[in-house]
C-alpha cells in the first residue's frame, strides 16, 4: 500500500464535527492548563536574569544560576517516578495525573512567593534555592500535565489540546515576561513575583474542576513485560527492600523503553530518528532570525511589531488549525503537510535576503514561518502522544520531547559560522535542506507506522472516554 493510500484511509470528518473539537471540555480545561505550564518558564529564565541584573548582581553570578532552567531538559531523569509512584493521600483523592500536578503547583507558588519575599542582594543563596525549586516544580508539573493531555481525550482530539496548550502557554509566556516587566517598573520586582504567584491559582482552580483521565494502566504487552521482570527478581538471591526497589526501579525505568521497543521492533530507531529531526529545519533557522532581520536593516521596533507580536499572532493562529486540522483529516496527512511545509516556508527568508529591508516582504515571511510553525506544533504533539502507552505515558513524552528539540539545539551553534560563510540566502536555503529527511521518513511512516491505524496501548481497553 502506498503512502497516499494508507494516508487516505485516515478517518474523516465533516468541518463541524472538527469545529466541535474546540469544545470538548478537556480541550477548553489545557487552555489553562498550559498556562500553568508555560508561566514558571521565564521567571527562572529571562524575567529572573532581568530582575537579578537591575539589582546589580555581578553577571558571573547570574550566569551561574541560569543553570537551574536545565530542569526542563533533564526531567525524563524523574518522569518515571511521576508514572509510578502515588503521593500519600493525595493519589486517592485526585487520581495519579491530579495529585503530582497539585503538588507541583502548590511548590511553585510557595518558592514564587519565597522569591518575592526575598532580597537577592542580601540573600542570594536563599533565591537561589526558591529558584531551583520553582524549577523542578515547574518540569514536574509539565510532566503530569503531558500526560493528562495524553491520556484525557481520544487521537483525535490531540491536535486540538495541543494547540490549546500551545495558546496557554504562549499567553503565559507572555504574562511572565512583559507582564511581570511593567508591573516591576511601576511597583516592585517583589510585587511582580508574588502576583505571578497568585497567577498559578488558575492551574491550581482548573486540576481541581477537570476529572482523572480514566485509562487501562496496563495492556496484555505491558503486563507480559513486567511479569518478566518479576520473575527475574523471584530468581535472585536479594531480599527485603532491596529487592522491592529492584522491582520498582526496573518497572519504572527500564520498562517504558522496553515496552516501546517491543511495540515498534526495529522501526522503533526510525520513529526516534523523526522525532529528532522534525523540526530541526524551525529551530536551526529560529536561531539567526533576529540577526538576520538587524543584518538585513529593519529597525528594532519593527521587529518587536511584526516578528515578535504578529509573529506569536501567527503561531497561536497556526496552532488552532492544526489542531482542527487533525480533527478533520486525521495526524498523518497533516504530519506529512507540516513536515514539507515547515522547509519550504525556510525559503520565504531566501527570498527576503535578496528582497530587503521591505516591511510586506517581512509580513509575509512571518505569517507563512509561523503559521507552519504552529500547525506543526500542534501536529507533532499529537503524534508523539499517539505513540505512547497509558501506562508509561509521563515516561515515553518525556523521552520524545527531550529528543525532539535536543539535536537541533546542537547543530544550531554552528549556525553563526554558516551564515558567515553562505551569506544569508544560502544559509536559508540549507536550512530548508535539512528538513528533507524529516519529510522523507514521513512519508516512511506512512507506510509503516501510521499513527491513525495504530491503537493507543491502554486507550483501546479503557472505559470510554468522559466529556467533563
């Protein structure tokens, strides 16, 4: 069967039916769940080095602690104790998924307010600390909440959580940053993190109205791999707790992974090879934009204007229709689309190089760049959670969005050189090549593993799916 055949045979809906996506109550509820998500991102990141800077800390030292965003990139370290493991009392009110983002939430608004609380020129150590916690509370609540969204609505209704997590967190982001900004320039940085803190009760308000997800938290495959594993430490000699560990450690740890690759075989190192490659074109490009606009000659205001603020417009607009989009036509047409259409939209800035520093030239390019990018935002996220298993949800997305970004944030420092050497059309142009095999292996994965035929370990075994 061919990709276009096995593409055709996606499930189709009418316009309506995938308008009606955009009301499902859980799609609605990621709308504020995102923002939860998306609003300890800057104020340990570019809003925390703003504040520390205009108190006058040395830089050597708000360098050092710039290393507390490396959460983000390490939380597939403590997914699996997120997948596995009840918190007392709260698992048995709220449900496993609920009760870590409670946690998390009720963290994060404790060290937000303990930062507030405190003089960074005095007691940098203890802001340090606040920091560094609101940080591992923040990744563990995208942890939980990812898996949520994965677990809360069927396939099909994917695209359309993805794209209003997208939203909220966009708004959050923007909330954090410019937000937290002017409220620090006509009061005081203390009063912008404790109003940031009160801001976290909208997560806090929207895990306490939305239901757990109800899922099979073990198929037959996921059953067979962990009774493996049990009989493999009845075999050994260990005893007491030591041997209770084992057989938690190896559950939680080593059976996600194994778990994957027995559904996939040695497909499985191809489907890894597309997610790290899929949008590596957006982000290799994403990292010489800006440069490349003051190189070109437009002014610092227009490019707040047009690429900066039209530009989210246009991302958060991109994401909306991706998200109907897949309701409408299923992930794989729409995963192909986006794969070919996030280089080609690459070639806009080609053409904008020989152009100049013309303003419709720049509206264009932002609106196709950031249209794609959203669709393929939402998109993308709705196929990695089409890939995993309800029972190791939190532990297989973590592994898969770590691995979507992490290959080209290494290949974008050689950005700089390229752009050097190629001039920036050719640089354009290349980042556009290196989107060709993302679009190749779509098309692979149509014939192979395509995520609307594929079922979803756990969902297909499930009670059905609850619309509050």
């Amino acid at each position: 069967m061919s990709a276009a055949d096995d593409a055709q045979a996606a499930p189709r809906r009418d316009w309506r039916a995938a308008l009606a996506v955009y009301r499902h109550p859980r799609v609605i509820g990621m709308l504020f769940l995102g923002f939860a998500a998306g609003l300890p991102l800057l104020l340990t990141g570019g809003t925390f080095t703003a504040w520390l800077r205009d108190l006058g800390v040395e830089l050597s030292s708000i360098g050092f602690l710039s290393w507390v965003g490396m959460a983000y990139s390490i939380k597939v370290l403590w997914a699996p104790i997120v997948d596995r493991m009840p918190l007392p009392l709260l698992t048995r009110l709220f449900g496993r998924r609920r009760a870590w983002m409670l946690l998390a939430q009720a963290l994060i608004i404790i060290s937000l307010t303990g930062i507030a609380l405190t003089d960074p020129t005095e007691q940098l150590w203890l802001v340090a600390v606040w920091a560094v916690i609101t940080a591992f509370a923040a990744a563990t609540q995208d942890i939980a909440i990812d898996a949520y969204r994965i677990e809360a609505v069927s396939k099909e209704r994917q695209g359309a959580m993805a794209a209003a997590y997208v939203t909220g967190y966009r708004v959050a982001l923007l909330t954090a940053g410019a937000g937290a900004l002017h409220i620090a320039a006509v009061g005081t940085w203390g009063l912008a993190y404790g109003t940031m803190a009160a801001l976290m009760l909208v997560g806090v308000i929207c895990t306490l109205i939305v239901r757990e997800p109800e899922v099979a938290e073990r198929d037959r495959r996921t059953a067979q791999i962990e009774q493996r594993v049990l009989d493999y430490i009845n075999n050994t000699s260990d005893t007491g707790y030591w041997r209770a560990f084992k057989a938690w450690f190896i559950g939680a740890f080593v059976c996600p992974f194994v778990e994957f690759w027995k559904r996939f075989g040695k497909i499985a190192l191809l489907l890894i090879a597309f997610i790290a490659i899929f949008r590596i074109s957006d982000i290799f490009m994403g990292v010489m934009a800006n440069p490349f606009y003051l190189d070109i000659g437009f002014s610092k205001d227009q490019i707040a204007n047009i690429a900066a603020a039209f530009g989210l417009a246009m991302t958060l607009g991109g994401a909306a229709v991706g998200g109907l989009l897949v309701a409408r036509f299923g992930i794989m047409r729409m995963l192909i689309a986006t794969a070919l259409l996030a280089p080609i939209t690459n070639l806009t800035f080609s053409w904008l190089a020989l152009l100049g520093p013309e303003l419709y030239g720049l509206v264009f390019a932002i609106m196709a760049d950031n249209i794609t990018g959203g669709m393929a935002i939402s998109v993308f996220i709705a196929y990695l959670s089409s890939l995993t298993n309800s029972a190791y949800t939190a532990t297989q997305y973590a592994l898969f969005s770590s691995l979507m970004t992490l290959p080209g944030q290494f290949l974008a420092g050689f950005t700089g050189v390229m752009a050097e050497f190629m001039g920036w059309f050719w640089f354009f142009v290349s980042s556009a090549a290196i989107g060709i095999p993302a679009v190749l292996l779509a098309l692979w994965i149509a014939r192979v593993a395509n995520p609307d035929r594929l079922p979803q370990p756990g969902r297909e075994e499930a009670p059905a799916e609850r619309t509050d």
